[in-house]
C-alpha cells in the first residue's frame, strides 16, 4: 500500500491543511480513495493564504495584508531576553570593577552594541 498527500480544502477554496492518505487494492490494483474536500494538486510555496480557484492556486491576501504581516513585529524569545540581560549585566559589570583604556572600553561599548541588537 502507498501513501499520497493531498490538499483539504474548505468551502471557498482556501487551503485548510495537507494531509496524507493510504491507498487500498482494490481488484489488485492500488487505489486512492481522496476525500471530497481535497484535492491533489500541490500549492506553490510563497503564498501566505493559499487559494485554489477550481484550476490553479492563487494568493487570496491583499498586498497591504502581506506587507502587514511581513512589518509585525515578532516577541523575543526567551532566548533573546536572556542574552540581552546577560550583555547588560556584563556591560555594567565590566565599566564599574575594572579601569578600562579608552581602546578597552570601545571593545567593551561595541560588543555590548552588537549583543543587544544595535549594530
């Protein structure tokens, strides 16, 4: 038996989810039984909300809706807050117990700059 992906649909055409479906023999021949609200022709990739128009898949938001989505901004992870805070606490650490040089103490500004995201 084999496994083919097909695309399931909602009323409008709007893509919902692909989904994997099992062949069954049937008079010893492999048959794939696809459920009504999918279809087997694939998405292309770049649409942000893909949708299938009965021939072809077409993008189904507006440019400004694209735009804004690409423009908003995402959170930080926690990842990125924990590394953010470390560079500060380090940054500060670094200017109060040590006598820097001026060249030390560019190192220590440039550094810290680039650890949060400046340059």
């Amino acid at each position: 038996m084999g496994i083919k992906q097909v695309y399931r649909i909602d009323e409008r055409g709007l893509l919902i989810e692909p989904i994997l479906i099992e062949s069954t023999i049937v008079e010893e021949e492999e048959v794939f039984n696809i459920p009504e609200d999918c279809i087997e022709v694939e998405p292309p990739n770049g649409l942000y909300m893909p949708l299938f128009d009965g021939d072809i898949w077409i993008e189904s938001m507006s440019q400004e809706e694209i735009d804004e989505l690409k423009n908003k901004p995402r959170p930080k992870t926690e990842l990125e807050i924990l590394t953010e805070e470390n560079a500060e606490l380090w940054y500060a650490h670094m200017l109060t117990t040590n006598k820097l040089s001026q060249v030390e103490r560019e190192v220590v500004e440039l550094w810290y700059t680039m650890m949060v995201g400046g340059v």
